[in-house]
C-alpha cells in the first residue's frame, strides 16, 4: 500500500519559520525523487522544490530559493521542507511527492507525470 503523509502544517506570523515532513511507506521510494508543491487558493499548483533519490542535490523554484530547503532521510523514508522567512504570499496547501523522474526535471513535470502524492498540510502565514 502506498501512502505518503505530510504533517507540520499550520498558522505562522510573517517572517516566521516553519518545518514540513512527508512519511513515505515503505524504502522502495529511497531510489525516487522526492520533493514539495503547493496550491494557493484561487491558483494552480505550483513547484517548490525538489530532491534527488541520494540527497546529495536538490533544485527550488526562484520563488523560494535561499528560504526554503528540502532534506531528506532515507533511513525513515522521510523528506522535509524548511521553510524560513516566510511571506504571506506563501499561504497556500502543501503537497508531497516521489517520483522516478529525476528532481532536475519537476519544475515542468505536469501532475500526472508524477508517481505519488500526498493529500496535503495546509499553511497559513499572516502578514
């Protein structure tokens, strides 16, 4: 059973930090790609960034470059998001997924050309 589960979500004031973390389901996924999305209310989705299935190489979406920082933990199937300095243009629910594509290559990938999601951790950020 694949599952993918994203906790750390919630309110934070502006210029506040806050960390997200996704649990994969079993050490299959320690040879994907892993990273985050996220969707503001009345947007489409939007890449954030990603990381390679080693760890040792990752790729962010100008948006967040220098605030954010994905790490991951191959020993726990886990891959977390950083977020530093955040904006209240950062509010938005965050997605987790895996994928055999390489982490260079999801800031085009469309939703479907990605092997797994997870449902979502809302983040609220307040100005």
């Amino acid at each position: 059973q694949v599952q993918l589960v994203e906790s750390g979500g919630g309110l934070v004031q502006a210029g506040g930090s806050l960390r997200l973390s996704c649990a994969a389901s079993d050490r299959t996924f320690s040879t994907y790609a892993m990273g985050w999305f996220r969707q503001a209310p009345g947007k489409e989705r939007e890449f954030v960034g990603a990381i390679s299935w080693s760890g040792g190489s990752t790729y962010y979406a100008d948006s967040v470059k220098g605030r954010f920082t994905i790490s991951r933990d191959n020993a726990k199937n886990t891959v977390d998001l950083q977020m530093n300095s955040l904006k209240p243009e950062d509010t938005a629910v965050y997605y987790c997924a895996i994928s055999r594509a390489r982490y260079s290559s999801w800031y085009r990938l469309l939703p479907n050309e990605l092997d797994y999601w997870g449902q979502g951790t809302q983040v609220t950020v307040s100005s």
